[in-house]
C-alpha cells in the first residue's frame, strides 16, 4: 500500500491540472508533441514548490504556461526552421483562382459573423481564436460551462449551414 499523497505537494498539484495544460498547449500549438514537452516544462518550473508558496495553483501554471508559449514563439522567429537541402520547396502562395475563391469564402464568413448574437458570436471568436476553454468563456457570459459549449455549437452550426448553401 502507497502512503497517502501530500495534496499541497507540487506532483499532486501538477497531476490535478495536468490533463488541462496539455489540452491549452494543444489548442494553441498545434502539435501534440511540442504541447507535451511544454506541459513537462511547466512541471518542471512547479518542482520543488508547494501550495502554500504559490497561492492560486491554476493561475500560476496558467502563467508559466503563456510565458512558455511567448518564449516558444521568440525562438521561432529568432530560429527559423530549416528545411534538408534535397526537399523541394513549393510556395505557400495560393492559385490565384484559390486565392480569390478563399477570399469570397472569409468574406462571406465575416458577414454571418455578423448576424450571429452577440453572445453567440464572442463565445465562438473567444473559443477560436483566444483559445479559451468552455469554462472561462461560461464565466465570462455569466452562464454555464454546458451553455457557454451549446452557444459555440449553435454558432459554427449557424456558419457551416449558411456557407453550406452558399453559391
């Protein structure tokens, strides 16, 4: 039989909110592998440090999480990727035909934006583009984490319909 976790200890801390760090990382990289070694990272910084120090536990991964993420982004600009010299390089420029089409097709997208509610709208700008969770955008509309999720369905719904029928 293991002896009983210390709740205020840094694994116990990190294993509570672990799961939702790595969903934040993988929402704003992209990649699931870099998400996990930032979410190591984060332990990392945590190690060593107990509840008492930190105060709010979530807010201080939070923060140690977007400081990663700021100084993940740095490097990219300083350190460009590289690619082997024997790949062959294609442009990320589009067709011209696919440009304009892309074109028509965000322009449509922001004109529905515009008809959705105002609720329905910032729950699905905030989810999307700020990557914030059900939970905060729920807290942020006064609503339920349930309702905050219903509204951003109920507006990609909305869009994907109308840009369905769309000529």
């Amino acid at each position: 039989m293991s002896p009983p976790r210390d709740p205020s200890s840094s694994e116990e801390l990190f294993r509570r909110h672990s799961g939702e760090l790595l969903r934040f990382f993988v929402r704003q990289t992209r990649c699931s592998e870099l998400a996990a070694d930032l979410r190591q990272e984060t332990w990392l910084r945590l190690q060593g440090r107990r509840a008492e120090e930190i105060g709010n536990v979530r807010a201080f991964l939070y923060r140690v999480a977007r400081n990663l993420l700021i100084d993940h982004h740095r490097q990219q600009l300083v350190r460009p990727q590289s690619a082997p010299i024997d790949e062959t390089l294609e442009s990320d420029v589009p067709e011209p035909e696919r440009a304009t089409e892309d074109s028509r097709r965000l322009a449509r997208l922001q004109g529905l934006m515009q008809e959705l509610p105002e609720h329905l709208r910032q729950a699905l700008l905030w989810n999307r583009l700020d990557g914030l969770t059900q939970r905060e955008i729920g807290e942020r509309l006064g609503v339920s984490e349930s309702m905050a999720g219903r509204y951003i369905l109920k507006a990609l719904e909305y869009c994907q319909e109308r840009m369905d029928e769309s000529p």
